[in-house]
C-alpha cells in the first residue's frame, strides 16, 4: 500500500491547529497509552507525533475512522488542516 504523504507546506497558524488539536485527542483518550490500546497504533508512533507536533495524513485519516474517535468529534481535517485532497483506500491501491 503507497503511503498518503501529501506535499503541503502548513502555516504557523495551521501548526499551532495540528499541535493543539493532536494533544486534545491524546487528552481525551486518556494518554499515549490508551490512545494506541483504542487505535492499535504503536505508542511510539503516537509519542512521535507529540515529538513533531503533528500527525501524518496517513495515520489522520486512519484514527478519524475509529467509531471511539469519530464519536469524541475528530475529523482528518482537524488534525491535517494543510491537507487540502485526500486519497481513498481505492486511489492507494
């Protein structure tokens, strides 16, 4: 399956979105720790993104479709705001 990276250059407005609205998710789980038990994402990869601030498109669109994290209201585009088109499971192939 080819990786969901899309070539988007984010505003500082739109970094200051992706970081706050990362960790209000990791809030609202209940940590790094329950967040990758709900998702089954590796807690690495989840402390990463805390690291960097911001979370892949690919693993965006991968929670927002977790029944757990729609129902708390997350969207892909919250988390991503600089993406602007995103791929289907069908356009990855």
């Amino acid at each position: 399956m080819k990786a969901l990276k899309p070539k988007t250059k984010p505003t500082d407005d739109q970094c200051k979105q992706m970081a706050e609205s990362l960790r209000s998710l990791i809030d609202d789980c209940g940590g790094t720790t329950k967040l990758s038990e709900m998702t089954g994402i590796p807690f690495w990869t989840i402390t990463s993104w805390l690291r960097r601030k911001k979370i892949s498109a690919e693993y965006a669109q991968r929670l927002c479709s977790v029944p757990e994290i729609k129902s708390l209201g997350y969207s892909k585009e919250a988390l991503r705001p600089d993406v602007t088109v995103w791929e289907t499971k069908a356009q990855r192939g």
